[in-house]
C-alpha cells in the first residue's frame, strides 16, 4: 500500500486541465493508495467553505467518492487555500491535517507542511500571514457578502504578485535554519513541504541536523506529479 502526497495544484475557479487531471488521480490512482496527503494549495483561492463548496463541486465530489471508498485523505491550508473548515471537511471526506504535522509513513517519522511557515526571509509575508492568520480578522471577512470577499481575495493575490516580482528568490525559499529548528522540534530529520515550486530534494545541515528535505512540486500544463512512498521507496509520478 502507498502513501501519495502533493500539493500547490492551484486549481483555479474556472474549468480547467488541471481540475480534470485532479479528478482523474482521485478515480484513478489515489483509489489503492492507504492515505492521501495533500500539503496545501489545492485551491487557487478558497474564501469560505460556502463559495468554495459551489465553485470547486466536482473536486468535493470526487474527494467525497474518494473518502467513501475507504481510503483517508488528510488536507493542510496553504496560503491560497487557508480558510478551508468543517464544512469543508463534512461535504468532502477529508480531515484537515495541521500545519505542520508528524506523521508515519513506512516507519518513518515526517514532518508535513505547506512550508510558507519557513519562509522566515520574507518579512512581509510573514506579516501578512500573522494578520491573515488571525481569528477576529477571518470572522469579520467571513460575514462579508460574496463578491466583496473576490474582490478582497482578487487584490491579495494581484498585490503578492507584484511584491514576488521584487523580491529575490532566495527571500522566497525556506530559511534554512527555520527548517532545522522545526526538524528538531518535531525530533525528525525528514521534512516534505511544497508552497516554494521548487521541487527537489535536499540533504539538510544545519544547527548540527544531517536530514533531507523534500519539496513537491506545483501543479501546471506540463506537470502534474504525486509523490508515492511505498515500502519506504519514493518516487514522482507525472499524471501528464
Ligand atoms: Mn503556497
């Protein structure tokens, strides 16, 4: 039995490849996988699970197939997708993980994350995901009426995009000694994350930690990979 685990898929609202070839994984090999882990990102954007639940129906219907078929899928928020809830989890199956998470896959203890929480370099996002993060902040949002929270969410993500374009990419990765710090933490030394779309697998030394660190990889045209732990043996498998 294998573990499956991805993440940044970005799907967006309108219909698309990409949604389709999710779709295709949750009927076609997330079926005889022993549980799913999707590290954050699924979503493009999620500004509640009572517009979510509309505009991604196909996909809550897929994971509720998914989940009633017996095979347990466990969902991180990552920044696009942060406000996912119960409701979400009701309709759909899947069991919100937190953000990070140890869990066991083949005997092995890992560190699960989306991995923006590491991107300690980037000052101004880690401000705005303080502030985002906050209850008072998401129940005030929450009330607003439909159209106001796309709008709100829509200049979010066109400010980011204009912030990215001045910032180094370095400033965009995770800090290495945030990574350490949350390895020994969570007294592991193996870390999967995604959020950086950089996939790649890295040796981790730092603060004296020998580990490895494996980043997943974003979801487009011409890439749509899972990762699949089977026996203690990994590999990346394109859906494209
Ligand atoms: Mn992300």
């Amino acid at each position: 039995m294998s573990t499956l685990l991805l993440s940044d898929l970005h799907l967006p609202p309108q219909p698309s490849a990409l949604r389709d070839s999710f779709i295709a994984f949750l009927d076609g090999p997330a079926r005889s996988a022993s549980v799913v882990y999707i590290l954050g990102d699924l979503f493009e954007y999620w500004i509640g699970d009572d517009v979510g639940l509309d505009v991604y129906a196909a996909e809550i219907a897929g994971l509720a197939s998914l989940t009633a078929s017996g095979v347990p899928v466990r969902v991180q928020r990552g920044n696009r997708d942060f406000l996912l809830g119960p409701t979400f989890e009701r309709a759909s199956g899947a069991r919100l993980l937190a953000d990070p998470s140890v869990v066991d896959i083949d005997g092995e203890r890992w560190l699960l994350t989306h991995g923006d929480a590491f991107c300690t370099d980037d000052v101004g996002y880690q401000k705005w995901r303080r502030f985002s993060r906050n209850r008072a902040v998401q129940a005030i949002f929450a009330r607003l009426p439909r159209r106001w929270r796309e709008r709100i969410a829509g200049g979010v993500r066109g400010s980011s995009r204009e912030a990215k374009t001045g910032k180094s990419a370095q400033i965009m990765d995770v800090n290495d000694a945030a990574v350490a710090r949350g390895l020994h933490k969570a007294q592991t030394l193996h870390l999967i994350h995604g959020h950086t779309h950089r996939p790649a697998e890295h040796k981790v030394a730092s603060g004296g930690i020998a580990g490895e660190r494996i980043v997943l990889a974003d979801w487009r045209d011409d890439r749509r990979e899972y990762l699949e732990i089977n026996g203690g043996v990994r590999r990346r498998i394109n859906l494209v």
